[in-house]
C-alpha cells in the first residue's frame, strides 16, 4: 500500500463541499519549526485534484494542514465580524506509519469545525 494524506472540506452552513479553500500542509523539522511543502485549492467537491503528500513524500514526524476558511466564507458573502472568529484553521497531526492512507476531512461553519481520522 502507498501511503497518502488527503482531505476533504465540507460546509456545514449550508449542507454542501466547499470549494475554493485554500489548503496548505506544512511539515514539522527537526527543530519544531513548520515548513510549507504543499499549497493547493479545493474543487467543487471539497476535495482536492490530487493528494497532498504521497509516496516515497512521506516520513514518519508531524504534519499541519491549514485551511484558509475565512477567505472562503467572505467570498461567499458572509460577513464575520472584524476580525472574524476563524480565519485559519489549523490541523497538526502526526504520521507513525507512512505507508497508510491518513485522511483529515474539516467540517466548517462561521462559528466552528470539526475534524477525525477520516478513510
């Protein structure tokens, strides 16, 4: 099996993917500083065109995914306050086995997310 990491971004607000988010994953080094390694958008699933780390890509260490919600939000129109509640939401997790599919789906409304070790 070749491992991957994908994700998912569902709008809880109105029942629907969202798309258009802005995705990044970032990788821990080894002093725990974050390094950007991919930046990709979601399609009108909610999902991305292709995974975001794959392969041979992927090490044991820590991960953060971070999705750019509040961009997403305004674009639809939605007003969030100033500043708004969230703007980025960020996922740190860690891969022990690079070999497996690790899935991170984020469900979002205005005022809150939710996230699980999807398949």
């Amino acid at each position: 099996m070749t491992g991957k990491v994908t994700t998912h971004v569902l709008d809880l607000s109105i029942g629907k993917p969202a798309s258009g988010v802005l995705v990044e994953l970032w990788e821990s080094g080894s002093d725990n500083t974050f390094d950007i390694i991919q930046i990709s958008y979601t399609n009108e699933d909610g999902r991305l065109n292709q995974p975001l780390l794959e392969g041979s890509r992927i090490k044991t260490g820590m991960y953060e995914i971070r999705f750019h919600v509040g961009d997403y939000f305004r674009k639809r129109g939605m007003f969030l306050g100033d500043p708004s509640f969230l703007e980025c939401v960020p996922i740190r997790f860690g891969i022990s086995d690079p070999g497996s599919h690790y899935h991170v789906p984020l469900l979002i409304s205005p005022g809150g997310y939710s996230t699980y070790r999807g398949s």
